[in-house]
C-alpha cells in the first residue's frame, strides 16, 4: 500500500496537484483508519488530505481511479487485447448495432431494460461484455481510452439506446402526478440524458481498469494527464477548457488582488533617509541608533490596454481584458482599446458581471475596429491611437499590448509605436505564442519589442497572472527619471 501511494502522490504532483511531504504523511494517516474496502471512503480521505483547491479535483479524480479501480483479471489472449488474434476487419469495425460477437443489437435492449430498472450491478456486468466484444482494445497502445470508448458507444448506437430509454420512461410514466405534459417530458429527456452519461462512466472506468491490468497504472496516468486550467494554452483550448477557465477569473484575480494587499502592508519602508538618520543620531552621541526612513510612495498606474481582437487572437484577448479589468481596483484608471487594422476605445462595454462573449459581438458591432480589409495591420493602428488618444498618455501611464506581432506582411511604420513608448512610462507586451515562434513568418516581434520596455510571453492564465503582479509592482521599483528599458530587446 505504501508504494501503491507513493506513485499515486508522484501522479498527482505529475498532474500539477502541489502534493507536499506533510501531506502525504497526513494521507497516510488518513488511510490508516478508513476502510480500504470502501472506494469512497478511501477517496474522501485522500481528498481531504493531499487536495486543497476545487479546480484539482478534476486530476485527483482521473488520478484515483487509475490508481484504485476495482481489479479486473486481464481478458483472455484471443478476445479483446489479444495482440495478433484483434479482430481487425474494417466492416466489423463500422457494423450496423445489431454486429458484432454476441450481438450488440441485443446487448443495447439489455442495457436499456437494466438502466431503466436502475439495476446497476447487471448494466456493470453488460458494460464488461460491450467493452470485451466491441471496443477491440488492442495490448500496449499507448492510448487513454477515449477511442475505445467511441467505438465501444458508436457500435452500441447510443441514439437507439437513448429511444428504448425514453419508450421505457414514458410506459412507466416517471411523473404520473405532473399535469404539464411539457415538463414532464423534459424531466424525461433529462433523466434519460443522466443514465446515458452514467453509462459513458462505466464504459470509461472499464475500458480503464483493463489498460492498467494491460499497461501498468504509471502508463496510463501519463496518458490521461492533463495540465491545470490555469497552465492550459489559451490559444488551443476547447470549447469547454475556455468556459472552466472563465469560471477561474474571479476567484484567481481575488485572490491575486489579497495577495498584493498583503504584500504592500509588509512594504512600508522607502529608503534609508541619510539626513533624519544623522539629525536623530545627534541625541545619542552620534551614533545612528535609530534608523530613519522615508515615507514608501505608491503609485497606481493608468493602464492603456490595447488588444488585438482579429480572429486568431480573439480568444486570448477575451481573457487578457477579462482578467486585466478584473484587477483594475489595482490600478488609477483602465482604459481599454481594441484594434484590427483599426482602434476604437472599448472602455464603456466593460461593465461588471461582464460575458466575453457578448462582448466581442458588440465590439465588432459598435466599435470602429476594422478600417481597411478586417486583417491585422498594427502599424495603420498604432498610427490611428496616436493620433486619436496620443496626446492622452502621461509620465503615470502604462501601455499594454496583446497581440502576436503579426502583421500579415504589411509595411510597418515605427514611429508612431516609438511616440507612445515616449510618452508613456511603459510599455508592456504580451505575446500568446511560444518564444520560438517569434519573428518567424510574418512576425515583428523584435521591431516591436526594440520600443517596449519587457516583452512576456502569456500563454496562459498563470503567466497571465504573473505579469499582473508585475505591473502592479512596476511603480514601486521604478526609479524616478527616464522610462527604464530592458536589457535586451525582447525581455525575460
């Protein structure tokens, strides 16, 4: 059991969950009095003790039932992962519901007739048989399961399953007592909808405990390993990794904006005050007993965020206007611009409890973005935010730009990127694309960077956040004088 969780806990810092010594120890203890017959509590131990925030529940689960799924004895050589013997054919493959060894086309009624009587303990014992004669698993793929899973739904014809559930349902007549022939049938769609899911669970969990009796628990976590919400790639995430890590922002900025909070109260002392130090030294013979101070001055930058909303940046810039105006209680004042190949400023659609995604339907709608053909030109806008809001920038304002530098090949004139980093005391660049990326194609991330104070590269929501916890403290190292630059042309 002890190396069992051992690699369990080397899973789980694998998959981005900080699982530290002290609580692996506290596991430990926790597992000590449970049950180790009982799944679920041997869960909720190890989830109190080595889990402590609610978006790594989602690897802790993955993790664990690679980890501590129920034993299956391995099939036997000639059915389901047997190597040469896997049937391979193409038509049985891509058969009608009723192919397949033992008849999927029965095996659905029978599935449907156990999910509709709730009796889980047959529809397991079904699941095992549809795994064995439709998935075709084949030994030593180094897959996670989802193809097996496919076929294994695909030859069950789950829309014919879904039709003999909601045959079943409407004979028994789930909700007898509701008058609203509507709503009933929609509490009918919907319970049908929650077996058909469950049944997908089971599928998954068995097509699981057979690749680990085939592969090892090791080899198939790191198939199934998937980086957090807040380290995954904004660019390339699905439809359903966008809205989860949308759900983040708020709790990432609150806390991000405590944690600033806590730092400042720490940071009350400015520099060392040579003349108060000599004079209260005078009290004491000369000797500077007493140090003096001065009074720790702070600053709230104004922020000018431009963002490039053309279609391959819409997504990032969704989430860079997201977070910065979630922090904007950090700053004096957050002014936001978006741009194509022309700017428009977008300041008054950001509004509390803002959706991005009516946002940018309305930025296209209301604000002048597009001014020539609706292709990224950051020359044609930079020249048109100088000329329009120029004359706005201040010695306390911070310019940030989101965008990848592409500037599909069109000649790019500096200067009017060269005035605002002169009028400006900073300017921040942020770039989704990797590093290798840069100044490759039509990109002039280099020309750009020449005139930014620091280029980051932000890829995702932690990056993200670490550049707003920069900023935020910009102004308190930043010495009075010239705009500092960085060291080379393309920071950190």
């Amino acid at each position: 059991m002890l190396g069992l969780l051992t690699d369990f806990v080397e899973e789980l810092r694998a998959a981005g969950i900080p699982a530290s010594t002290v609580e692996t120890i506290d596991a430990l203890e926790a597992v000590a009095v449970v049950d180790l017959a009982d799944r679920a509590a041997l869960k909720a131990a190890l989830g109190a003790t080595l889990v402590k925030s609610a978006r790594h529940l989602d690897a802790f689960d993955t993790a664990f039932e690679v980890f501590f799924g129920l034993d299956r004895p391995p099939p036997p050589s000639g059915s389901d992962i047997g190597g040469e013997s896997v049937c391979t054919d193409s038509s049985s493959d891509s058969s009608s519901p009723q192919g397949g060894s033992g008849g999927s086309g029965s095996l659905s009624e029978l599935l449907a007739a156990a999910m509709g009587s709730h009796d889980w303990d047959t529809v397991r014992g079904l699941v095992e048989r549809a795994v064995e004669e439709l998935a075709q698993m084949t030994s030593g793929r180094p897959v996670g399961g989802a193809y097996y899973l496919y076929r294994t739904l695909r030859r069950l014809d789950v829309d014919s399953l879904r039709r003999m559930l909601l045959e079943l349902a409407e004979e028994q007549r789930t909700h007898p007592g509701l008058a609203d022939e509507t709503l009933e049938r929609r509490l009918r769609y919907e319970e049908v909808d929650a077996l058909i899911e469950r049944l997908r669970e089971e599928l998954l969990a068995e097509i699981r405990r057979r690749l680990v009796a085939d592969r090892g628990s090791q080899a198939v976590a790191a198939t199934l390993r998937a980086p957090p919400l807040e380290e995954l790639d904004l660019m390339h995430a699905s439809d359903d990794q966008l809205r989860r890590i949308e759900e983040l922002i708020g709790p990432l900025t609150r806390k991000l904006a405590a944690r600033l909070a806590r730092r400042d109260l720490h940071r009350r002392r400015g520099r060392l005050d040579f003349r108060r130090t000599v004079r209260a030294s005078l009290a004491t013979g000369g000797v500077p007993l007493v140090l003096r101070f001065r009074s720790m001055r702070r600053f709230r930058p104004e922020i000018f965020l431009l963002c490039d909303v053309s279609g391959s940046m819409a997504t990032f810039a969704r989430f860079t206007l997201q977070f910065t105006y979630a922090m904007s209680a950090r700053f004096a004042g957050l002014r936001a611009f978006a741009f194509v190949d022309g700017v428009d400023e977008i300041t008054r659609l950001l509004t509390p409890g803002l959706r991005f995604g009516e946002a940018a339907q309305r930025i296209f709608s209301e604000a002048e973005v597009v001014e020539l053909d609706g292709h990224s030109d950051y020359g044609n806008a930079f020249s048109r935010f100088s000329v329009s809001y120029g004359g706005e920038l201040t010695a306390r304002s911070t310019v940030i730009i989101a965008g990848d530098a592409r500037n599909n090949y069109r000649d790019f004139g500096e200067e009017a990127l060269a005035e605002m980093a002169g009028a400006a005391e900073a300017v921040f660049w942020l770039n989704p694309e990797p590093r290798a990326y840069w100044d490759t194609g039509d990109s002039l991330q280099s020309r750009m960077s020449a005139h930014c104070t620091e280029v980051f590269e932000v890829r995702n929501l932690l990056q993200l956040e670490q550049f707003v916890e920069n900023l935020a403290d910009f102004r308190r190292k930043s010495p009075p004088g010239p705009v500092r630059r960085a060291a080379s042309p393309i920071g950190r």
